[in-house]
C-alpha cells in the first residue's frame, strides 16, 4: 500500500513530460514521431514503474508475512493471569504489521490448563483472547476483523498434569 | 419414555453399540466404621417374562455403595427363601445377619415386585410392600426397592431411583476428540449416549422435574447453551450471543434458567425467562463472575466471582439486590452446589495448590474438605443429601468418584475407556 503514492507521481511526472513533448512540437511529422515516441517511452516507464512497485510490495508482505510466521501463533500466559508477556507482544506486533497489509479477519482461541473450575477457566480463556484482541486494536487492526472464543480447558496441547503440561496450555492461538 | 422420536431414537440405536465401553464400573473405596450387615436373597422369578436383571443384586449394589451397608455374600447364605414361610432367623443369625430382605417377581410386560424386610435379631418382619411398572424398568423398579428398604432402615430418603448426567471424551491423537453426554442409572448401569460431538460438550444440568436437560455444546464453534427434553429428544437452542454462554442452572419453579454471558462486556451472570426469552442482567462487575446457582428456595443465587482478586462464592439475594461474599476460607473457592436443605454446599476448595471437594455449612460458615484426591471438580450433590458426585483425576485420567457429606464413605466410578467428567446427579424422578 505504501508503494501506491511514489508510482501515482512517477505517472503524473510521466505523463506531464509526454503532455510537454506532445504539445511543445509543431504539425510536423517528426513532432508527430518525437510524441509518439515520448509517449511510448512513457507507457514503458509507466510499465517498469508498476512492476518495481509491485515486486517490492510482494517482497514487503513476503518479508512480512515470513516474520509473522517466524513469530508463530500461539501466545503462553502465566497461571491464572491474561498479562501479555514481552515476547507475546513482539510476536504479536509481527502479525499485526501483516493484518495491516490485508483485510483479512482473525479468530483468536483462548485457552487454560486444567486447574480450577471449568466455567471459570472458560472466562480465564475469554480474558486470555481479549487481552490479545484489546492489544491489536489498540495497535490500529479494526475491532469487527477481531474474533474471540474461549475453549478454557476443553482443548488441551499436552495432556497430563504438571507445569511442564500446564504451560502449553495457558494460550492463545491465532488462526 | 414412550415418545421418543424418531431422531433421538436412531440416534440412541447408532450409538448404542459404544454405550458399552463408557459404562462406568463402581469401586467403593471406604465405608462407615460399623455398616449394617444385610443379606438381600435372590429375588424369586414368577414372571412369565424371561429374567433380565437380577433385581436382588441392583439392590445389594446399591446398599452396599451408600458404604452404610455390608451386605451378605450370596454364598454365605444357607438358604434362599423368598417367601416369610420359608425364612428361618437361626440361619441368618448364624452368618452374623442384622436384616434379611426377600422377594418376588411376577407379571411380563408390567412387573410386580413383592418384597418384605426381617430384623434377624428381634426375629420380627420390618415391612413388606410392592414396586410394579413395566418390564423394560426393571432396573429402575429394583432401585425404588432400594429406595424404600434404605429409608426404612437410616431415616434418610433414598435416591437410588435417579439417574445420572456426565461428559466423556475420547482422545483421538491424530484428529479431533470425541465428546460424549450420556444419561446412565444412579449406578452407573444402562448408559445412554444424548449427544455426540467433536467438539467441546460441557455444563450438563437437569430441570427440577428431571424432564429436561440443559447444556453447553460448542457444536456451532462457539458455545451456545441448548435445552433437551429427554422423553420427546426435541432440543432447543436457547442461546447465541458473542462471547460466553454458559453455566445454565435452571430455577426451581422450572420457569426461569440463570446463566453466564458476556455479551456485555465481561462475564456476568443473566436470567432467562424460558418462555419470553427475555434476560435480566443480575450482576454488572468488571470481575469474572459466573457458575451461577439457585438457593432451593429460589430466592437468591449463589456464584462464582473473583471480584475479590480470587475466585470465591457470593450471593445475590433477588429480592433486595444485594450481594454477599460467602466464603473466606482459602484461596480459591468455586462452583457451588447446594443441598435440598439449603445448607450444604459443596465447592471446589484450593488449599496448598491442590484442589479438592469441600462442605460448607452455611449456617455455621465452617468448612470441611472431603476429598483427599487432587484436580477434583464438578462436585454434584445427590437430591438427598446423602452423597456427592465429582470428576477428579487417577493419573491422566478423568474418572468419577463419590463421597458422603460427612467425608465417611467413598467410591469411585472408573469408565473403560475415556476421560469421563462433569457429573449432573437428577433430582428425585416421578414415576
């Protein structure tokens, strides 16, 4: 999207200098010739400009897109907290700079371990998702492209007990 | 049970052939100190209907898993009468036979059981009486034999004659889970799969009449909470806000059902009225609160709130709008379930990181752990008092178990296969 603005005033450049050319010359064949020729090279011009603009934003999002995914798309959370941790945030900023770039919307899922109640932890999950979504909102990604469902315990990563287990399960996932 | 659609039919009929590994299997684990030693002798069978059921066994099942009683090994007994003419005293006496309880079974498609109950010691008949209903029941009629000789006997109505809701799920490694919401006996006996999903199933609750069930199924991909009428299989989904929908606790007048939402905002608890569909917001905190639950009496509701910075029980009173905190023992005190009494309630209590079943009197405000298990949740009270049901772990399994309400009795209810969790007990069923 940011590439739109620099090819918009090479082509107004463009076709300012092919309007000069056109106009500057007499009724003359060769002044016919000169502007059509001016012309064609502007068309080229115009032409080389798009691609360039187009290749560089297909290697923008690429890059974009390689360090969302690079970033993953499960964020961990301590016990019973729906804190945003450093590195959730960093990864989550990846895949905000990526959102920007299309209008795509997302669901986020969030998840517990096993401890405590079931309908609590199914809150725990809801805050978990929401602490996501208010950190991509706040970050300009619209709030209506944003969808939360809590799963609380339901769908655990690794089953079993203990903190090595518990803390796949504190998360949210991205899809 | 003579409507069943259609639907619900084909449905129990497909599902049948898995009703058999979710069965659950009882083991008591503890019992009082002195239990009652009853002999319960086969029941005679004078029925032109083929014998199905050995209705004296349910009955032994079921004294012998209130952990009350200690009934006598059938190959201990030296005879096997079924009528007061052929019970003689010395025989029973002579294998330490406190009670000896005797019946009949005549009829074919409408049974009829006779039975009559002796006290061994003061050599005297107790009380005879007759359950009839029909054949396919007979499970059912042999628990309300049960019913009867258990509240002879302790004082205490029985509640053998009820019937059990619970989630199982199966793991699949390599797709999804399979989650299960099955109706089985009291004993665990006759489990009939209602449900069937690969996605989440959770909050299984019954109507006051036990005619009716209500649920949460993420079946939609989000949760919605549905209700089921178990005779007609007709369900309905009541809701489909965005964010949470769950915890449905029906009232006791059956009119109106409390639930959590969170379409406003953060979780609050809301009450549906079931014919208008129009919901009253009871709480507005920016807390979590949820797991609501009705006092018997209707007049206030216990929930789940960590208002507070952790998760503890409150009351709202719906005649006066005040809330109340009502537990300050732990750390960690959720979902709460209360007795017909209207003092016993059961919650799941944090203490040292572990999590167990504890009773909290509230008239007293003392509470009192029951359970030495870890992980345990859902706790369910049966309709008399008597015992509590709850899901807890044995290794990474989910299994059942129960314990009475003085902590004095336990028993667990292993499923072959699967996680089995979120016991709903009935309440009392009318014939």
């Amino acid at each position: 999207m940011k590439q739109l603005p620099v090819v918009g005033k090479a082509l107004t450049l463009l076709f300012t200098a092919a309007f000069l050319v056109a106009c500057s010359g007499s009724d003359t064949k060769e002044s016919e010739d000169a502007a059509a020729a001016a012309a064609a090279a502007a068309a080229a011009a115009q032409q080389e400009a798009e691609r360039s603009a187009a290749q560089q934003a297909a290697d923008a999002q690429r890059r974009l897109a390689d360090a969302a995914m690079e970033a993953g798309t499960i964020f961990y959370f301590d016990y019973d907290s729906s804190s945003l941790k450093p590195q959730a945030q960093a990864a989550l900023d990846a895949h905000i700079a990526l959102l920007k770039t299309n209008d795509r919307s997302v669901r986020l899922e969030g998840h517990t371990d096993e401890r405590g109640t079931r309908e609590y932890n199914m809150a725990l999950g809801e805050r978990r998702a929401n602490s996501v979504r208010d950190y991509m909102v706040v970050n300009g990604i619209a709030s209506y492209r944003i969808e939360t469902v809590s799963y609380g315990e339901e769908q655990p990563i690794a089953y079993g007990s203990g903190e090595s287990n518990w803390s796949q399960n504190r998360r949210v996932e991205l899809k | 049970m003579i409507r069943i659609s259609a639907a619900l039919l084909s449905m129990v009929l497909l599902l049948g052939a898995m009703t058999a590994r979710a069965q659950l299997t009882i083991e008591i684990t503890q019992g009082v100190d002195n239990p009652t030693a009853i002999a319960i002798a086969p029941f005679a069978w004078q029925g032109a209907a083929a014998v199905t059921e050995d209705v004296a066994d349910v009955i032994q099942g079921d004294l012998a898993r209130s952990g009350q009683f200690d009934p006598v090994d059938r190959n201990d007994m030296l005879g096997r009468p079924s009528t007061e003419q052929e019970v003689f005293y010395r025989d029973w006496r002579a294998i330490s036979a406190e009670y000896l309880l005797i019946g009949r079974v005549s009829g074919s498609e409408q049974l009829r059981i006779e039975f009559e109950l002796f006290d061994v010691n003061r050599q005297a008949k107790v009380f005879a009486a007759v359950e009839s209903g029909p054949a396919s029941e007979v499970r059912m009629l042999a628990h309300r034999v049960s019913d009867q000789v258990y509240e002879k006997l302790t004082g205490i109505r029985g509640a053998f004659a009820t019937r059990l809701l619970y989630v199982s799920v199966t793991r699949n490694p390599s797709g999804k889970d399979y989650y299960r919401l099955t109706l089985a006996d009291s004993d665990g006996a006759r489990p009939i799969v209602l449900l069937e999903s690969r996605e989440p199933i959770l909050a299984p609750n019954w109507s006051p009449d036990g005619k009716q069930i209500a649920y949460v199924s993420f079946e939609t991909n989000r949760p919605a909470i549905f209700r089921q009428d178990l005779n007609t299989g007709q369900r309905e989904q009541l809701t489909n806000f965005k964010g949470l929908n769950g915890s449905p606790a029906w009232s006791p007048d059956g009119n109106s059902m409390a639930m959590v939402l969170s379409k406003d905002g953060s979780p609050d608890i809301y009450i549906m009225d079931l014919a208008s569909k129009r919901l009253s917001r009871i709480t507005q905190h920016y807390a979590i609160d949820t797991e609501p639950v009705w006092m018997p009496d209707g007049n206030s509701l216990l929930f789940t709130s960590d208002r507070g910075g952790r998760p503890q029980i409150y009351r709202y009173d719906l005649r006066s709008g005040s809330t109340e905190r009502v537990t300050y023992e732990g750390v960690y005190n959720a979902r709460a379930r209360v007795a017909q009494d209207g003092r016993n309630m059961v919650v799941v209590h944090q203490s040292n990181g572990r999590y167990h079943i504890a009773l909290h009197d509230l008239l007293t405000n003392r509470m009192q752990v029951l359970t030495s298990t870890d992980l345990d949740e859902s706790p369910s009270i049966a309709p008399n008092g008597s015992m509590v049901l709850y899901a807890t772990k044995s290794g990474d399994r989910g299994i059942l178990a129960a314990v009475s309400v003085d902590g004095g009795v336990k028993f667990s209810l292993p499923a072959r296969e699967g996680d089995v969790r979120e016991p709903a007990w009935s309440p009392y069923l009318s014939r």
